[in-house]
C-alpha cells in the first residue's frame, strides 16, 4: 500500500500549477498550490507537508532563501527545486541547503511522477530506519497461532473476518494470553501487511514523554529535545498501531488519542501543524474497560472508538487441550536455540503440566519450558526436571523413578536452600569437606547464587 502525500506546489505559473495537481491527484495525492514563496510559507506555519515542489526563480524572490526558510520551519519536509533556467552550480547549491533533488522545466508527467516514488521511497526508508532502530531488541517473528481448542479456532475464524478490513479492534484477555499474538496477526492478515506494525507499551512508557512518544516533537519543544522527532503515529503510517494495555493512559492523552482516532490527524508536541495519520488502530487491555469507564478512569466515546470489535482470548486454564501442543512448540523453539534435542515430556511430566493452573497464562508456560530445556540433561523431560527447575513446578511430587545421581542432586540443592547458601554449613550437614560440595555442584549444574556464602 503506497503512501498518499500531502503536496506543496510552489510556483507563480499557473500551468506547471495545474498540470501538477492533475497528475498528482489523479495519483491519490492531496496538493495544495501556492502563487509565492512568502504565500507557500504562511501554509506551512499551519500544514505539515511530505513534499515541496519549489521554483527556484519567482518575481521578487529568491528560491534558495525560501528554501532555507522551509527548512528552517521543517527540517524534515522534502524539498524538489524546479526551475526553467537553473544551471549546475545553483543545483549542487540548493542541494547543500537541503533540497533532496533538483528537476529542469519543462518535465513531463512520468518524470514527475518518478520522482514522487523517489521520494516516497527515501522517506519510506527514512521512517524504517526509526522503526528498525527502536525494534532492534524485540523478537519479530511471524504469527503463528499455536492451538487445538474449539475456543482459540473461533478466535481465528473472527481474526481472519476481522483483518482484512479497516476496523478498530480491542483484543481482551489477563496478562500472557497472547493479545499481542493476535494483533500482530490482524496485521499480517490485513491489506496493511507490507506497512509498519509499531507496538506501544503503554505500562511502561513514562507519563511526561508518552505524548511525545506517540506524536512526535519538534526541536526545542522541551528540555532534551535536541532535534525533530517522529512519533509512533508517524512510524506506523500505512500500517498498524497496536496499544497494548491502553487501560494505563492518563485521560489527558485519552483525549488527544480520541481526537487522532477521530479526525484521522495528528500534532507533534510543541508544533501546531497538522500531520495525517492513517493507521489502523488495535488495543489491547488486560482490565474491564468498562468498570474503568463507571469509574470514570477512562474515557467513554475512546472506549467507543476502540471497541467497534471486541475479542476476548481466555485464559490457559479454560482451554487446556492448548498446553501440550504449545509445550511441543516451545521445546522445539528452545532446543533448536541451545543446540540440544528434546524429544518430548515423560508421561507424568506432561500431566503434571497440564495439570498445572497457569495463573501467567501462556507467557509463564513459555518462561518455565526456555528454563527447562536450559537445565536439560536427557532427550525426555521428567518430574526429575521439574522438581530442580526451581519454578513454582519445583515443588511437585517426582513420580518418575530416580537414579542415584538424582537423589544426590535434589538432596544437595534441598541441603543448600535450607542453609541459605552457606556451603559451609551445607558440607557439615552432609558429611562432606566444602571442595567435595563445590565439585559435587559443579557436577550436578546446581545453580548458584551469587550472593551465597562461601
């Protein structure tokens, strides 16, 4: 899906005016037309355009002085210069003062229209960059829905009836469900699946720069604001904005969201221009928005905004036939990561996890199999395993038979836990000399802590 612009033209000839709208409109461009350098300005006090069409040479005025004032007002904004008599050195000297390109009159119509996808891709790249830079830590991988219950396959079926159009979806659900799962793949699905799809934490962004995290700032707008920034609207331009736990904003920017929902429009912080934002909105909230709406913590017509779909994913206890598939598929992501072959789970481990609660739902499965298939020492998983994986499963009967090795193993760490490390007092308890215990832990990869006492 290809950016549509916001298109300054200016020049005092009427036709290149003309001729350019026609073009660039019948293209799915919005362009506004300005007769003067000193008129092209004034609108740019009040628009934030994606691109200039500047003449070099108007009556009266200098072209390189009204580009240098542009940049001034926006330094992000790309600048095209034409001119009918331009030479070399006046091209290489807008260049230097920040014009992207330079075109000669006359130009035809594919001419201009190349060099709009030029621009659309410098300042796609431009954008991507950020969004790279940002994502660089977080794991992106494709949206596998890993399931077997009749819940979770009417989940997709409304995922896959959902996506495709332009609605607003709140994905509900407790922590660890996997809302973020199902937004990403509403995006995957979507006609929006070649843009951006930017995440926003909102329960871990820091209040005082939330706002500008979502809309971007321009240079001096507060202290630290060293430069212009593009904000999340901005990055997820043609894609999708996934807000997860949106419960946790303030109403203040409860309401400058409903107003970017509404009018499709955003304003970076410390500027007054006005910025298109077309993004598709997802949310997602582990808590009743609508008790936090009696309440009067959240915003009733946001609410309304973001709720035209609403998908509730239940917890992993409601829905147990899911847990051995998803621990299949999280024995086979972490073995391949470590290098080790695990084969599966013993009988009585595999009901012991099944049997389990899950109060962290998906998210805590995931966490306890990675530590598992860490402290693996066999192709099969037992209760021998789960018993020293020092999870909330560690305390679970072992049914599995023990060799000797086990039994000195859980015998030593129950010895060391119950001295609270101090190997000291640990090798009294068991009849051993302290450097017989520390090769005895080295053996049996007891984990150690590091605040133990020696």
């Amino acid at each position: 899906m290809e950016a549509n612009y916001n298109i300054l033209v200016i020049d005092n000839d009427s036709f290149i005016q003309d001729a350019c709208r026609q073009t660039l409109t019948k293209h799915g461009h919005n362009v506004v037309q300005a007769k003067s350098g000193h008129e092209g300005l004034a609108l740019l006090n009040n628009w934030s355009f994606d691109l200039i069409l500047l003449e070099m040479n108007m009556p009266g005025e200098d072209g390189l002085l009204v580009l240098a004032k542009i940049k001034d007002l926006e330094p992000e904004t790309i600048v095209v210069m034409i001119s009918e008599n331009g030479s070399i050195e006046t091209a290489v000297q807008a260049v230097k003062l920040g014009a992207f390109d330079f075109m000669a009159k006359p130009f035809t119509r594919d001419e201009l229209l190349k060099r709009i996808g030029q621009v659309q891709r410098n300042r796609r790249l431009n954008i991507e960059k950020l969004y790279l830079k940002q994502s660089r830590n977080q794991k992106i991988e494709s949206a596998q829905i890993i399931s077997n219950s009749p819940a979770i396959e009417k989940i997709k079926e409304m995922i896959a009836m959902v996506a495709p159009t332009e609605t607003t979806v709140l994905l509900q659900g407790e922590s660890g469900t996997g809302k973020g799962l199902a937004a990403r793949r509403i995006h995957e699905m979507s006609q929006r699946k070649a843009g951006p799809f930017v995440s926003v934490d909102c329960g871990s962004l820091v209040s005082s720069i939330f706002e500008s995290e979502l809309f971007g700032h321009i240079k001096g707008s507060f202290t630290g604001a060293d430069k212009t920034q593009y904000g999340k609207f901005e990055m997820a331009q043609k894609g999708t904005l996934f807000f997860d736990e949106i419960s946790n904003i303030s109403l203040e920017i409860q309401a400058k969201l409903l107003k970017a929902v509404e009018e499709k429009t955003i304003s970076k912080v410390g500027d007054h221009k006005v910025v298109n934002a077309d993004v598709r909105l997802i949310s997602a909230t582990n808590q009743d928005l609508q008790k936090a709406v009696a309440r009067g913590l959240f915003r009733k017509d946001l609410f309304f905004r973001l709720n035209v779909v609403s998908i509730h994913i239940p917890p992993l206890r409601e829905r147990k036939e899911d847990i051995p598939l998803l621990l299949q598929h999280f024995l086979n992501r972490f073995g391949s990561r470590e290098g080790k072959v695990i084969e599966g789970l013993s009988p009585n481990a595999m009901k012991a996890l099944t049997e389990y609660h899950w109060p962290g739902n998906v998210r805590e499965l995931e966490n306890t199999v990675e530590r598992l298939v860490v402290f693996a020492r066999d192709k099969i998983i037992t209760t021998q395993d789960l018993a020293y994986s020092n999870t909330v499963l560690s305390s679970l009967p072992v049914k599995d038979p023990l060799c000797l090795e086990e039994m000195e193993r859980l015998h030593i760490m129950k010895v060391v836990e119950l001295t609270e490390g101090n190997k000291t007092r640990a090798a009294r308890l068991l009849g051993i000399d302290r450097k017989t215990l520390r090769m005895k832990i080295k053996k049996h990869q007891i984990p150690e802590n590091s605040n133990q006492n020696c």
